[in-house]
C-alpha cells in the first residue's frame, strides 16, 4: 500500500529572482510569488504546504524562505518585472507565507553553500551557478533542503524570524 500524501514531504521549490524582482516580493512582504507563463506545469505541482527557498541572480544569496498557502491561481496583472516578454506578467500565481527573512544585505552566501546542496552536485564546482539558471526549479527533499537558512547553518547571520509581517 503506498503512503497517502498526508505521510509525504512537501516540495521544496527553489526560486531564482533577479534583484528586482526580489525587492517587488519583499514589498510585497512575500505574501505572493509569481512564475512565468512557460511555467505553467510546474505552478500547477506547487501544493500547500510547499516551501520555497528564493535565491537572487548577481548578488548570488537566499534571502528568505516562505510556505505555499494555496493552490495555483492565474492573475495577469503586472506585477514583476520581465524584461523578456512584456507580454508575460508572471501569471501563474500562490500565495505564501514567509518563515525566513534575513536583513537586506545579510543574504547567506550561495558560493559557500552550494557544496552543501545536493541539487548542484552534478555541476562541476566552480560553475554551480549554472545549475541556477531559470527561474523554477524543483527540489526533492532527498536532493536539496530549505536547510540552509537557519541560524545553525550561518551563525553569523542572526536572521529576522517572520510571523504575519
């Protein structure tokens, strides 16, 4: 008999931003995240209870950590920038709830942790970056955790926990 999914993990999702695109779901206290049209198949896997573990291009951290808080929902209104196509607003959409936020400018370094993620060890070390390109990607809890932003696993940085915003 196979376990009902009640037993199951949820996923974990790592989304790729660009600053702006992060500062747009910081303002918005992360309360919704938005993925692009040719994403559509992935948004309708995202499932309450998901986590999401968001990583900023060219600066090259994970800010923050959020859970799905409902099901995907398409709205095409403007929100987040993409300077690919106009015509794509990010319309597939979840609400989340932020469980980690760490300070602007105390992002936990990607560079040093991704050794740790098992999701980037098919990439040859020094172009683990590579493995981040796009903006969705999924991670099973076998392959890759939200693990890293915790106070453990960076206690230099004393990260904001978030109830509510």
């Amino acid at each position: 008999m196979l376990p009902s999914t009640d037993d199951m993990p949820g996923s974990h999702w790592l989304i790729t931003l660009s600053p702006e695109n992060y500062a747009i779901t910081r303002d918005q206290h992360f309360s919704l995240l938005g993925l692009r049209s040719r994403h559509r198949k992935k948004a309708e896997r995202v499932a309450l209870g998901d986590r999401v573990l968001y990583y900023v291009l060219n600066d090259r951290i994970f800010p923050a950590t959020a859970t799905v808080t409902s099901a995907y929902f398409e709205d095409r209104h403007p929100t987040w920038i993409n300077p690919e196509r106009k015509d794509d607003p990010f319309p597939y959409r979840v609400h989340t709830q932020p469980n980690l936020v760490l300070e602007a400018g105390e992002g936990l370094d990607a560079e040093a942790l991704a050794p740790r993620l098992l999701y980037l060890k098919r990439w040859a070390p020094e172009m683990w970056y590579l493995a981040l390109q796009g903006d969705v990607h999924l991670l099973s809890a076998a392959r890759g955790r939200i693990a890293p932003l915790t106070p453990r696993a960076c206690p230099s940085r004393r990260p904001r926990v978030v109830d509510g915003l």
